[in-house]
C-alpha cells in the first residue's frame, strides 16, 4: 500500500527559505532520514519512493507553484493508486503561532492556497495535514509579502528548530495513525 506525503511549497531558489516553503523543508528532511537518494520528475512533482516496512511512502514536493498543488496531488494520487485518507499534506499555517505543530484530519483550505488547490482539485479536504506554524505578519504586512520574504535570524531558527518535530509528526502519523498522532503532538 502506498502512502502520500506532499510537502507544499514553491520550486526555485528564491523561495527556498520562505515560510511557504516549511513543507518542503520537512519533505526534504524526512527524505534524508529515511534515505531516499534519488529524486525524480513526475506528475509535476519532484518524487522520493522509499519502503518502509510492508509500505511504499511516496515523498512529493508539487513543482506546479504553491496555487496550482492539487494538479499535482491528484496525478499523484492516480499513478501510485493512493487514497486521500492514506494521504498527508504538510504545510506552513498563519494561524499556529510560530514554530508549533499541529495534527488534523480533514477541513477546509483556511485561505491557505496550497490547500484551496488540492482541496478544489481532487475534490475533498478529507486527508491529513501536519502543520506548521509561521504566525501572523508583523503590523500590517500583508500575509502573501510575509510567507513569500526570506526568513532571516530569530525566525528562520526557530522554524529550521520546529522542521524534525514536524518530520516527526509525520512519521507517527504513518506508524500509528493521524488520532494516536493528534493525540501526541497537539497537547501542548
């Protein structure tokens, strides 16, 4: 059985150390954990497979730009015969404060793009999603300016610090399940 984990976030280097980007830090990081050493192009995604146990894990970080994500999650989807419950999607989230990570099942897209994408494309919000928080801009910047600016000293510590916890996350997801997952890591 093959098991999604699509990491939001946008291709380029520019955007590389951007708060949108936490999703991928995290795919990046549990790819290196888990020792996934080649990377390919398909479905508009870059692509990891690695066994784990009796399962396949499919990391993905979508290529198509943080608002086109769901083309990619639904080819996903069809060509590793996936289903959305087996399905986790990690993503920056303004409304965790910063650093914190949360467990969900289901819901909306809570205005994140990344998430209004998939949700629109395949359909339902019925997969599980580990977030990580960014918090909300300083005084009146706008939330699109704020997730797109490089992270620069306190901030991009802090949210390098919370991306293992993140990776962790997931791992417990897989290994337990999203309801033992929430249990452990929305506490505190």
């Amino acid at each position: 059985m093959a098991r999604l984990i699509v990491g939001l976030g946008n291709p380029g280097e520019e955007y590389a150390r951007t708060r949108h980007n936490a999703g991928f830090m995290v795919v990046d990081l549990l790819a290196e954990n888990l020792g996934v050493s080649y990377w390919r192009e398909e479905c508009g995604a870059r692509v990891g497979v690695v066994r784990l146990d009796d399962r396949e894990l499919i990391l993905a970080k979508p290529q198509t730009y943080m608002n086109r994500s769901g083309s990619a999650v639904k080819r996903l989807l069809e060509r590793y015969d996936a289903t959305v419950a087996d399905t986790i999607v990690v993503h920056d989230d303004l409304d965790l404060p910063e650093a914190v990570v949360r467990v969900k099942r289901g819901g909306g897209h809570g205005g994140h793009n990344g998430l209004r994408s998939i949700v629109e494309t395949i359909g339902t919000g019925e997969f599980v999603r580990v977030r990580l928080g960014i918090g909300r801009p300083p005084g009146r910047q706008d939330p699109a300016d704020f997730v797109l600016e490089p992270m620069r000293g306190d901030a991009a510590e802090r949210i390098a610090g919370a991306v293992p916890h993140a990776a962790a996350a997931v791992m417990y997801v897989v290994e337990h399940g999203p309801e033992a997952a929430m249990q452990e890591f929305n506490g505190s």
